[in-house]
C-alpha cells in the first residue's frame, strides 16, 4: 500500500468531472435541506444544476473521439471498486439530463411558487436535486450495483415529486402510489437480474461484465438475468405494456415535475437498456436477438399506433402529451431493435431530441395553465392568441414533434426510416411514417385549440412571464437548431453508436 | 439408474426454491389485494426475498462473519484456516434494505395522504372515484373532442 | 399527557440512556464487530421514538425539535459526501480515505471509514426519528376510542 | 455570391419583414417588390449548382439553376407580382404573409437540386397555401382547407418516403430524371412519381383540387392556381420525362373534368376544372418526353398561369363584387363591368387557344409533339379536349356572366388593382401569343418551330368555331339550360343530338358513384373513429388507469414471455 502511495500523482479538477457530475447536485440537496431557506433553495439547485451541465459538455467533447473516461471512486480500482466510466453514449446522455435539470429550474421557481405551498419549497428543490443525481448517477456510473442505487434515488425522489401535484389534483397522490409500486417491482426484478449476474460471473463492474460474459459464454443464469433486467429496466422506460404508471404521473404531477421528467427519466433509463443490451451482454447472443424480435418490435409497434391512438382523443394536453410520449419511446426502442449502427444513432438522438421537444412543449402547457387552471383541450381555448410567445414556441416545439423537416424530430426520424431499409424492413419504415401521420393529428389538435377558436372572454391570460419564457424558447429554438445543425447530437449519437456497437471496451485502460 | 425426482438438486437449492416462494407471494399479493396497505406489505415480501437471495448467495458453508480478528493493538493477523462468507452481496443488500425502508415509508406516507383525500384505502373505490371524476371531466371536455371525432 | 403507565415509564426513562449508548457502541465499534451506521443509527432512533410513544410526541418534540431533525438528515449527508470532496481537494479520487493520512494509508482508511459512517449514522437516526414524527403527526383520522 | 443569392429567401425575408410594415398600401406597394427582385435574381443567376453541402450525410443542393427551372422561376415570380398586385386592397397579414411563403416556397422547389430540398418547399407550399383558404373564415372552408392539408402533406410524406428509398437504391439524393429506375418498377420511384401525382391532380387523386380553389378567398384562388399544380408539373418534367404512362393519365386528365366542367354552375369550380384539363396536356408534353415536348411543356405552364390567373381575376372580381360566383345567378354584367368583360374574354381566348393569344402558340407544340411521334389517337383526345376547353371555359364563362340573360345585377367596375393586374395579364397574354418569340427563347430547349402556319391556324379555327357553332345553336334551341344540361363537344357535330345525352348519363353515373364512394368511405371512417373512440378515447379500456395489480401482473406476464424466450433459444 505504502509503494503505491509514493506513486499517487496528484489529481486535478479536470480529473474530477466524471464524479463531480454527480457530487454537485447530491451535495447541493442536503444543503438546501440544512440551510432550510426559502429564498436560497433555488439559487442552490440552480448552481449546482449549471454547473453539472458544464461538466458534462466538457466531458462529451473529451469523449467525442470514441474514447472514454474511467474514474475509481475511493481509488479502489475496478472491478472492485465502484467506477465511473464516460464514453460517448452516456456523455450525451448525461448532457441532456443536466442541460434540462438547467433550463427547467428557472421555469419551475415560477411554476412553483404558482402550484405548490410555499412550505414545501425547500425540500421542493432538494428533491429535485435528488432526483437530478439520481438520473446523472445511473447514466454515469459503470457499476451494475450502483446504476440500481441512483435508480432508486431518482425514482423515491420522482415519487416525491409526483405527489406534490397534489395539490392540485388529488390523483396526483394515486399516480405516484402506483409509480412507487410498479417503480420498485422493475427495480427489484433489476437487481434480481444483477445477483444472477453476480452468480454467474461473481462482478457487478459493467466493462468486468462483458469480459467474463464473453469469455464464459452465456448460460441460463445469464439469460434469465438478462430477461429480468429487461423488463425491470423496461417499466423505467415504459416499453409499451408497462407504461401503465406514465400518463397518470405525467398527467398530474406539477408542470416543472412534468417537463423534467418527460425530458429526461425514461431517457436515463433507456440508456441504462442500451448499456446493458450492447456493452454488458453481446448483441450477437442469439436470446437478445430474439427478445428484440419478439418483445421488443411488436410492442414498439404496438406503442406507435395505440398510444396515438389514445393521444389523438386525450381531452386533456398534459395526457395527450404523456401517451404521445409512450409512441415516441416505441420510436427509440425500434431502433435498439434494428441492431444497426444508424438504428442505434437514431435512438441515441432520438433521445435526446424528444427530450428537448417535450419539455418545451409541456412547459408551454405549463405556463398556461397559470391561467386556465387546468389541462383540458376546452380551457386553453385561444390562450396561443393571449399569449402568443408561449403558443409559437409550443408551435416549433410541436412541429419538431411531428418530425417537420427543418426542425429536430425530423432527423431522428429520418435516421430511423433509413436504418429501417438497412435492414430491408420496408413495413417497419411504413409503419414509423403512418403513425407520425398520428402525430400529425394530434398536434393539429393543439394547434387548433391554441389558435382557431376563440378564446374564453372572461380569461385573464396574458404572456408567461419571462422565467417560464426564456427557458421554453431556449428549448424552442433547440428544437430548430438541432433540425439543421445535425453535427452536435447526430455527430455524437454516430460515435455513440459506433462504441456500443463495438461492445464493451473491456477493463483496458 | 436415473431418479425420478432429484432430492440432492431440490434440496440443495432451498434457498432458491424460498426465495422463489417469497417472491410469488409477496407478487401475488400486490396483484390480488385491494387494500393499498397490504399491497406495500407485499411489496416488502417481494423486495425480502430478494435479500435472502442476495445474503444467501453470499453465504459460503461453514463461512463466518467476515470480520478479520484483531488484538489489542488494532494490528490485523489473518487466520487462513477461518472461511469468510462473501461480504460484497450483504453491502449490496444493505443499501437494497435502505431502498426498502425508503419505499415503504414512502408508500405509507403516500397512503395516508390518499386516505385523507379520498376516504378509502381500498384501490376499488378509488378506482371508481377517478372513474367518476374521468367520466365527469369528459363529459365536460370531451363534448368538442368526440364531436371533432 | 397520561399519567398511568406508571412502570412503562420509569422503564423507559432508565432504558434510553441504555439504548443511546449501545447505539454509539455499534456506531463506534462499527470496523471491528458487527455494526455502522444503519445500525446504530436505527438504534439511536429507537430511543427517541419510544419516548416519543411513551412520554407522548410533544414531549418527544422538545427534546428532539423536528426542525434539529431535518437538519441532521442533511448533515449526515454533508458529512459523508463532504469526506470525499476533502480527500478530493487533497488530490486524490473522491472518497479515497488514503488523503487523510498519505504516509499511512490504513489509517486514512480508519479515519475516512469512521467519518463517513458518522454521517450514516446521522442521517438515518434523523430519517428514522422524521419518518416517526410526520406519521405520528398527522392528525388521526379517528379516535382510538371509535376502534 | 450576391448571383447564387437563393430567390425564395427574398419571399421568406419578405414574409418576415412584412408584418412590421403598417397595414396598408405602403405594405401592399412593398409586397410588389420581393417577385421583382426575386425575378431580377434568377435572370441573372448563372446556370450551375450552387450552395451544396452536406446534411445527415446527404449531399444537399439548395440551388441548381439550369432553362427549366429558369423558366418556371420566372412565371413564379411573375405570377406572383400579379397576384399581390391583385391582392392589393387585401388587408389581411395572415394572407399576404402566406402568400409570400407560398410564392417563395414553390420558387425553392423549383430550384432545387435534391429531393430533400424539394421535400422541404414541397411541404412549405402545402402549409403555407392552406392559410389561404382558411383566410375566407367559414366553417366550410375551415374543412376544405383540412381535406387540403391532409392531401398535400400526405404527398409529401409519400416523397420524403420515396426519397429515402430512392436512396437506398441509388446511393443519392439528385433530383434528376429518374424516369429509367421508374420503368424498371423502382419502387422509390413510383412513390415519388405517386406523390407528384397527387400534387399534380391526376386522375382520382384530383379532387383536392376541385374542392379548394374554389373555397379560397378571392385573391388566395388566383394565388393558388398558378403555383401548386404547375410546381408538380415541373417536378414531373424534371424526374419523369418520357415516362410513357405519363401520356395516357395525361389524356385522361384533358378529357374527364370536361363533363364536370360543363354541368358545374359554380364558376370558380368550372375553371377549377379547366385547370385540371389544361394541367393534361402539360402532362401528355412531360410523358412523350422529346425537346419539342418538353418545350411545349414549360410554354403551356407559362402561358397557363397567366390566362388561368386572368381567368380566375375575373370571376374573382366579379364575385368581389356582386358576391357570387353561380352561373345562373349571373348575367349582363358587361354593362356595369366592361374592362373586367374584355378581361375575361381575353382569358377565354388563351385558354381556348385563339390563333393570336398565348394558349395557341404553347398548346400547338404539344399537339405538334404528340403527331411528331405518332400518337395519332392521343392527337385527336387533346383536340377534343381543346375544343371542350373552349366550349366551357372560352365561352361558357364569359357568356353567362356577362351577356346571356340579365341577371339585374348593376355592380361597380372591378376596383384599379384588379384592372390593373388584369390588364397587365391580358396584356401578356396577347403578348406573348402575338410574338412568341421571347417565350420560345426562354424555353428548356432550342426552338425550331412556328405556331403560325396555315394549317395550324385553320385547324384550330375550324375547331373553335364549330364549337361556337354547337353551344349557340344549343342556346338557340333551348337545349342548353346553364348548369342542367351538356353538349357533346367532338368536333364531329353531327352527333349533337345523341351527345347531349349521352354526356349527362355519363356525368350522372360517375357523379353518382362518386358520390356513393365518398359517403361510403366518410361512413366507414366514421364508424372506424368511433369504434377507435371507444376503445382508444378518454374512457376507453387503452387510456383507462389500470388498477396496480394489472400492472403489476403485466409486468409479470411479460417477464415471464420473455424468461420463456431466453429459454427457448
């Protein structure tokens, strides 16, 4: 111990920025709770939120070369040890959840102070962090055990959350009970999948995973493991006969809950699939090809059509825009399934294009319903009128949804139509267009609520303000931008892909 | 000759065959009880059997606690003759335990809180509540929607 | 509050002297016998809530003010993740005990464990102690007498 | 790089700026000069590819100028400074901004070089047109406007399926002939081919077209007939050429609206017909391919646009004015309104192809072309049809609007814009059929051909006036109740007697089925939405909140499928 001490070279900052990611924001939630002050709350959670989203650009661009980071927590080396491990897929991953986690703060203090008690504040803003860590530490960390801790962390913290809609509305209280239940069984069923994992390799460390997996080759302890993290990790994503928990927590929970979480929890959580589907286990397995044949696709498929179905007939947005979400995910898992570099970069920037477009359209829901009250298609009758920022931004943010060329869906669904013909599955690539067709309709709906009828006489709308303001036109002009500019999600979701498709690097350092 | 059933594979794998039983009934109850309190006791039935799984996967025959012995002067002589039991799962498991305790209070929390705002803990009534409250809202809703429709 | 329950209350008047200490013992004595800081933590809990069950929770209240507990849940927490940010700052990876004693690593390893184990304890004295005031807070839906 | 600037950005600057000029004939005036500048721009654009790059690995062309796209860039534009300037009194932000997009956007298509660019205007004509007959503000036309809408996105996202297929096959995304892949039975093609035929109204995919227009308002109708169809008709000529199918669906084209046409009352939808008509024979042009085709392809579409436009002005005027477009509740109206009248007739004389007036110097290439490879029966289909063209929109128009019976009505003279854009059209019009040469100079192809001949011009004569001959001697008679009932129109009149009726049979049983489609289809779709209702609406069993334990044992089920699986293999 004491030879290796002599060699300990100093550790720098930049040395740091894969833990770092995550001890901010943990670091900054007890805070808020010991200060206990109303007014530092945000402040805090902003900080500690920002600065999370620096660290991750400044470690997605150190990855974008294909490469990746590894860092020992405790200095114990892997696979002993807890390690963090960056590459380019959870970088982007990562960049997402914090650049969300920072533009949604700003819009939730204005939301919250609309929606929840002033009591509840601080610890508002704590569980959030919380809730933030957790997400940043699932997607960061290359440690099986420890993706299963911040799951919990994110998901207790979401549970929390949820339930402050209560407020609000009653149901809010039964949406989470019914996320804790389902959310605790898909983790239990993870961490079920891990202690065979461990029995059958005796490591939890992911890269350690692959080695032994590919060594060794599979038994079925290992495919009952991989069953079970499948569908555990599946309810976190919602994969479409599990999605029973989304709508109603999406549906009821505060706005600013609603965006962060439509934007980046099921995100986090098909990452941690992805990581385990590619890097973990081998694609090649012939059990994975088949679980992706036959759950995977006809769920996906199953989710594009009857989750449009069901939003294209919501009377209340919020909903509309959960079941539109449970679609969109059938999108990015079609691409997992396609197992082809260009389906895997397609879900990759899928992810994180439909992250940005949701939040900025559940935000623009959100500002109005400082002034309707309510969700329902009926009380938001011409508010795009009253409040014609909110209403063009929910309008780019919308088209983006549609996947409108020029705006962001556009080319994650255009990458994934091509990888559908890469692999010759013309009615995949038919089916994909036929239900953005759905998306068609049920964005019109909004449209034509917002703008085409007329507004309630009696309704005292006027602009959000600009809190709420900025961050959905930050989110709005995303939607543009990365429409046009390709080169930041597209360029790192390729390099992302290119690596997990590659398999798992292995314990090489 | 071949056996018919077993018995070495059966018993040897008790943990196994508890931890399965646990597992179903703690499931089976969350699935078949209305009561939203004995839902979360299910839970935890669930989540236990996957501790016993996790501690008895650790468990190594004759393995003691693994605790190095230590004299006085806090120096460490391990004893290569005492079999250790693995400790790495029961960390794991801990933290699993937290995870529970968190979410069973947390359960708990949120069911006293549903008492409070609808009078029932049984998932039925709630369940026709928000049927009713659906039913309400799309009557007052849902007129322009299924007219479109 | 009640001034019956005569023997419970003496009992538990001498047994939570008992109970705290043998909670710092399994606290302090973590890294050579079975113990840390959930256990510990658990049991220091359980010495204010059976005072709180027997003395009643206003009682309970003043000695322990929920506003103390809050804090304490968000100080364990510092204390443990604030180890790591110093043995960061002193150059080396984040929660690596060997920078609280470079030239003897199994004693920055002692050091570090005891902290952060401290912090443990903390935190899950002060969530066992809130998650009993918030439910034994609430005002009961109906009496004991309608039961 | 001031050369390569790309035309449609000027619309779109336009449209932008617009809005912060304040309402009024400042605003109007400067709307007039984006199609000015935009026009300059693409005369003086060198011929080439200009602005590549590369986007999501594709190689991208926002603009490739060559003679084709030249001219159709040009009538864009020209169509469009006369529209807005018809527009003139319109004080509607939403319909000039749209209007702008409009221009520009079929401008981008024209010139773009990649189906991805093509794809992008293709939708940004569709979206932004839409706005346009939404403008007029009824109910009716809120639904037209949606059935419009879903057409035109439709047939871009029929493209945009097409292209990616197209890129698979081909490795690129040029927008280039593909006419070859598309006779070997490419199925990206055929997509593509399929969404230009929506676009371009092709038989049974043409009713879109008959249902907008005339639900527009009265400047969106003019706006609308010169961009849309012909912007497909250039996409045909640019991918399709000499697609041999091409010439039959053509025909078709000339010929089937013509029985609508005649039997329609409500005159905005007669021309709609008309345009339908005269889009077949730019079609027939693209499918028999050869220079001279082609040439009278782009000459028809330039020429089109200004007479259909001044056609369109017209009636739009008068229905400005009077508020009606019905042709039995019109009449004598060259009384109050002569200029519009001579307006009118100046039109009707184009589209009828009069020796001396635009359609009979670009029409006769085509049929030129059509006898120069032999194709005698399609020859005689688009004679046919010229003579019915004539007899519905050449007479039938200006007849029952401004002469036949006195309908009382005394309006106002159409105000100085409408004149003024109709003059300027009518004097184009005339222009161009008096002295073809600029035309033919501006054409995709050297010229070698002279409209004026002999026989040409006594053909087409002998045509129109046996046509003349038929419709005054059906009024004389009485058989010729506007709106009720038809004539045969072959240039063979013998058949008059037993024409008539003939042709009303025919239109009643295609009227009729048609009918019963529809309501068949508009029945079994309202029967699937609200089976879909049921089960996928608010409270139906797909949205309902399951109760946890279904969850729960929905998880286990699928847990268990997918153990069994792993097992399994």
């Amino acid at each position: 111990m004491a030879a290796e001490e002599t060699h300990h070279v100093a550790k720098t900052f930049m040395d740091h920025l894969p833990v770092l990611q995550v001890v901010i924001p943990l670091f900054a939630a007890p805070i808020i709770v010991f200060i206990g002050k109303r007014s530092l709350a945000w402040p805090i959670a902003f900080a500690a939120s920002a600065a999370a989203f620096v660290i991750s650009c400044i470690l997605l661009i150190q990855v974008l070369d294909g490469g990746f980071i590894s860092y020992h927590v405790g200095g114990w080396a892997p696979p002993l040890g807890i390690e963090y491990r960056i590459d380019a897929a959870n970088a982007l991953v990562l960049a997402l959840i914090s650049g969300i986690g920072t533009v949604v703060l700003p819009y939730a203090y204005e939301s919250v102070k609309a929606e929840i008690p002033k009591k509840n504040h601080t610890l508002f803003y704590a569980c959030f962090m919380l809730c933030f860590t957790g997400l940043l530490g699932m997607v960061a960390t290359g440690d099986a055990f420890n993706v299963f801790v911040f799951l919990e962390i994110s998901s207790l913290s979401t549970y929390v959350l949820v339930a402050q809609g209560a407020n609000h509305n009653k149901r809010a209280l039964t949406a989470a009970y019914d996320y804790l239940i389902m959310g605790t069984i898909g983790a239990t069923f993870f961490i079920i999948g891990l202690a065979m994992l461990y029995m059958a390799t005796g490591t939890l460390n992911m890269a350690d995973l692959a080695d032994r997996i590919a060594d060794e080759g599979t038994n079925r302890t290992i495919r009952a493991a991989f069953a079970f993290i499948v569908v555990g990790m599946g309810l976190k994503v919602a994969i479409y006969p599990l999605h029973h928990w989304l709508p109603n927590a999406y549906t009821f929970a505060p706005s600013a809950v609603s965006v962060f979480l439509a934007a980046t929890a099921t995100k986090a959580a098909i990452y941690v699939l992805l990581r385990f589907m590619f890097s973990v286990f081998n694609p090649s397995f012939v059990f994975e090809e088949w679980t992706l044949y036959i759950v995977f696709i006809p769920f996906s498929l199953l989710a594009m059509f009857a989750a449009s179905f069901v939003a294209v007939f919501q009377t209340n947005i919020k909903r509309m825009l959960a079941y539109s979400s449970i679609a969109q995910i059938g999108y990015m898992l079609l691409g997992i399934a396609m197992l082809n570099a260009t389906g895997l970069s397609a879900t990759l920037v899928h992810l994180v294009n439909h992250g940005v477009t949701k939040a900025a359209l559940f935000m623009g829901v959100g500002a109005m319903m400082l002034y309707s009250g309510s969700a329902f298609f009926n009380n938001l009758n011409g508010l795009g009128r009253k409040m014609p920022l909110t209403g063009a931004a929910m309008v780019a943010s919308g088209l983006s949804l549609i996947g409108v060329p020029g705006t962001a869906g556009f080319i994650s669904k255009w990458v994934l139509v091509q990888a559908a013909f890469e692999n010759g599955w013309w009615i995949i690539a038919i089916a994909i267009m036929l239900s953005s067709l759905l998306a068609v309709i049920y964005v019109w709906r909004m449209f034509e609520v917002l703008y085409l009828t007329a507004p309630d006489p009696q309704s005292t709308a006027k602009e959000a303000p600009l809190a709420m303001l900025v961050p959905m036109w930050v989110l709005a002009i995303a939607c543009i931008w990365f429409g046009f500019d390709t080169e930041l999600t597209l360029g790192s979701a390729r390099v992302a892909a290119d690596g997990l498709l590659a398999g798992s690097a292995g314990m090489a350092h | 000759m071949e056996q018919l059933i077993d018995w070495a594979f059966i018993v040897g794998h008790v943990n196994y065959w508890l931890f399965i039983v646990l597992m179903m009934t703690g499931l089976y109850v969350v699935v078949a009880r209305g009561n939203l309190v004995k839902k979360i006791v299910g839970l935890n039935i669930f989540q236990v059997s996957v501790f016993m799984l996790y501690i008895s996967i650790g468990k190594i025959t004759g393995g003691t606690a693994p605790i190095f012995p230590v004299d006085l002067t806090g120096h460490i002589e391990p004893d290569p003759s005492i079999v250790y039991s693995n400790p790495l799962p029961h960390v794991l498991i801990l933290t699993a335990i937290v995870v529970g305790i968190a979410t069973t209070s947390l359960g708990l929390a949120l069911i006293v809180r549903i008492r409070e705002a609808y009078d029932t803990i049984e998932e039925e009534d709630i369940l026709k509540i928000e049927r009713e409250m659906t039913a309400e809202d799309n009557k007052e809703y849902g007129a322009a929607m299924g007219g479109r429709a | 509050m009640h001034h019956h329950h005569l023997i419970l209350r003496v009992v538990t008047k001498m047994l939570v002297g008992a109970i705290m200490l043998f909670a710092f013992y399994v606290q302090f004595h973590g890294d050579f016998s079975p113990g840390g800081g959930f256990q510990a933590g658990v049991i220091m809990a359980v010495a204010f809530i059976i005072y709180g069950i027997v003395f009643g929770l206003d009682k309970a209240e003043q000695v322990f003010p929920p506003w103390l507990v809050h804090k304490l849940v968000a100080l364990g927490v510092l204390l443990y993740a604030g180890v790591g940010v110093v043995s960061m700052l002193l150059g080396y990876n984040y929660l690596d005990y060997d920078a609280f004693s470079p030239h003897h690593p199994s004693h920055g390893q002692h050091w570090g464990i005891l902290l952060v184990e401290l912090g443990v304890g903390i935190t899950v004295t002060g969530v066992m102690v809130a998650i009993y005031y918030a439910f034994a807070g609430r005002p009961p839906p109906m009496k004991d007498e309608d039961w | 790089m001031i050369d390569t600037f790309p035309p449609f950005l000027i619309f779109f600057i336009g449209a932008a700026i617009l809005p912060l000029i304040p309402q009024g004939n400042l605003r109007s005036a400067i709307s007039l000069i984006f199609p000015v500048i935009s026009a300059w721009l693409i005369w003086t654009m060198p011929e080439g590819l200009h602005l590549s790059m590369a986007f999501v690995g594709l190689d991208i062309t926002l603009l490739r100028v060559d003679k084709l796209a030249t001219i159709f860039g040009l009538i864009f534009s020209l169509a469009a400074f006369l529209s807005l300037l018809y527009a003139w009194h319109v004080r509607d932000t939403v319909q000039q901004v749209a209007a702008l997009l409009y221009a520009g956007s079929a401008i981008g298509a024209v010139f773009a070089g990649d189906l991805i660019t093509l794809f992008f205007f293709w939708e940004g004509t569709a979206i932004a047109s839409v706005f346009l007959i939404w403008a007029r503000g009824t109910e009716g036309a809120y639904h037209t406007g949606m059935r419009y809408l879903i057409m035109q996105i439709a047939s871009g996202v029929i493209l945009i399926a097409g292209a990616a297929l197209y890129f698979r096959t081909t490795g690129n995304v040029e927008f280039t002939s593909m006419s070859d892949l598309f006779a070997a039975g490419d199925i990206g093609t055929i997509l593509i081919f399929f969404a230009f035929g929506i676009k371009c109204a092709f038989p049974l995919l043409h009713n879109w077209l008959q249902d907008s227009y005339p639900a527009a308002t009265i400047t969106g109708t003019v706006i609308l007939s010169s961009f849309t169809t012909k912007l497909a008709v250039y996409s045909l000529a640019r991918g399709f050429p000499g697609t041999e199918i091409l010439i039959y669906i053509g025909a078709v084209m000339t010929l089937f609206p013509i029985f609508y046409a005649v039997i329609e009352n409500d005159l905005r939808r007669v021309l709609a017909y008309s345009l339908n008509n005269q889009l077949g024979f730019m079609v027939v042009g693209v499918g028999i391919g050869t220079e001279l085709a082609l040439n009278g392809t782009a000459a028809h579409a330039f020429a089109h646009i200004l007479y259909k436009s001044l056609l369109f002005m017209s009636v739009g005027a008068v229905l400005f004015r009077t508020g009606t477009a019905k042709g039995s509740e019109l009449g004598g109206l060259y009384k109050t309104m002569p200029l519009t009248m001579i307006f009118c007739v100046v039109g009707a004389a184009s589209i009828s192809a009069f020796p001396l007036f635009s359609g009979f110097i670009s029409k006769s290439l085509i049929l030129s072309a059509a006898a120069h490879d032999h194709y005698y029966v399609i020859w005689a289909i688009l004679l046919f049809a010229s003579a019915g063209v004539f007899h519905h929109s050449g007479i039938k128009i200006p007849y029952f609007v401004f002469f036949a019976h006195d309908s009382g009505l005394r309006p106002k003279e159409a105000p100085w814009n409408m004149l003024l854009a109709m003059g300027l059209t009518a004097f184009l019009c005339i222009a161009i059929g008096a002295y073809p040469a600029p035309l033919y100079s501006l054409l995709p192809y050297d010229v070698d051909y002279v409209p004026y001949t002999t026989t040409h011009v006594i053909t087409q004569l002998q045509l129109l006036f046996f046509s003349a001959l038929a419709f005054t001697v059906l009024m004389r008679t009485g058989i010729y109740p506007p709106e009720l009932k038809s004539i045969n129109l072959d240039t063979d009149w013998t058949y008059r007697k037993a024409g008539p009726s003939v042709i009303h049979w025919f239109s009643w049983v295609i009227g009729s089925f048609y009918t019963w489609l529809t309501k068949l289809m508009s029945k079994t779709t309202e029967r699937t939405i609200k089976r879909l209702y049921r089960s996928h609406g608010p409270e139906g069993q797909m949205a309902r909140s399951w109760p946890t334990g279904a969850m729960v044992l929905s998880i286990a089920v699928l847990l268990g499928a997918t153990l069994f699986i792993n097992f399994l293999v």
